[in-house]
C-alpha cells in the first residue's frame, strides 16, 4: 500500500526528495472496532484494512454520511474539524482498522507545491461527495427493511454479524427501537436468527 501511495505521488509530480520525506514522516495506525479515530488532522488518509464510518450527530441520533473501504482516500482538512460548524464529523473503526496517513502538516506543503496533487485533491472530494450522496438517496428512495437487509448482508462474515440493535441504528440513521421491531419480523419469517449481540443468516436475498 506504501508502494502503491508513492507512485501515485510520483505520477502527480513529487520528486524523489519529498518521496523520501513522506516515506519518513507516513505513520501506519490501528484501531480497533468500534473506536473513535481523534480529530488530529491526518491530511490525507489511506484504508489499509476494515473500514472507516464517518457520521455526524443530530440531536441525540447519529446519521451515518458515508463508509470507507479498503483502499479509499479520506483528506482530512482543518474546516471539517471545527466545532463552530452546524455539521460535525466522526470517525470510527468498523472490525479492526488500518490507516496509513501522511501528517497534515506534511501534507499541506505537498499541495501547496504541486498543483497536480491539489487537482487530485479534488476528484477525492468529489468521490466522497457522491458516496454521501448516495447513502442519503437510498435512505429516502429504498424501504428501511430493505435497507437493513442489505446492511446485514453486507456486513455479514461467514453467516453471521457481531453487532448490537443500537449499533445498527447509528449506522442507518434510525431509532434501535425500529431496528429491534425489523428484525423480530425477519427473524419471524425465516431470514435470520437473532441472539444477544449477533445475528444469524438463514434466506436473506
């Protein structure tokens, strides 16, 4: 993944110099389920492995805005950091994560110095901004049992998924109480089973 970072950069322009010089101040971090990544300013970073939910809070109910896979790119800036801002975001690991970042401080000097980084930049917003956008379509086009089988399904490792009413709510932006009263009514129909803090997939198409 470090390789593949450096070539990107190369292709972007940096010299070998400043390769060097972000090869040396890359910092690869983990962290593990359910924990909450600090509000350090990364500047660009990397999934090296699980994933990375980035969500915001309204009221007392959080609102899941997008989710990271292995290999996307997140550029952590200053103004998504601010409290003073209607929209905060967070970010928290989903099973056990790795990022590979390269320091904000490094970074900012990198795209100040090479406009082709700076346009590259940009295609990241903008993918990020399309998945937003896509998380938020299908919670208001798709049926929420739809949406909650597909979460299931998605997140399901050989059958199966660790994870509790609450936490599925977090993730789709609703209250556990709906969560619990879908499930009951898929676990009734044969799709899945339900225990404390794990689910079981029967037929769940």
């Amino acid at each position: 993944m470090i390789n593949d970072l450096k070539d990107k950069l190369k292709r972007l322009g940096v010299v070998s110099q400043d390769l060097d010089r972000i090869e040396e101040f890359l910092q690869i971090r983990k962290f593990n389920d359910g924990e909450l990544l600090t509000k350090s300013h990364y500047g660009l970073l990397i999934i090296g492995s699980g994933r990375l939910r980035v969500y915001t809070i309204f009221g007392s109910q959080e609102k899941t805005i997008l989710t990271l896979e292995k290999g996307d790119e997140w550029v952590i800036c200053q103004i998504c950091t601010q409290k003073s801002l209607q929209l905060e975001l967070n970010l928290q690991a989903l099973g056990d994560l790795e990022i590979i970042t390269i320091p904000d401080n490094i970074f900012r000097g990198l795209r100040e110095k090479y406009p082709k980084l700076s346009e590259y930049i940009l295609t990241i917003f903008a993918k990020q901004f399309a998945k937003s956008i896509e998380v938020a379509s299908k919670s208001k086009t798709i049926p929420f049992r739809d949406r909650l089988v597909e979460f299931i399904k998605n997140n399901a490792i050989n059958g199966s998924i660790d994870i509790t009413h609450q936490q599925i709510a977090n993730h789709l932006g609703v209250t556990r109480e709906s969560v619990s009263k879908n499930l009951k009514q898929l676990e009734k129909n044969g799709f899945l089973t339900l225990l404390r803090g794990k689910i079981f997939l029967k037929n769940v198409k």
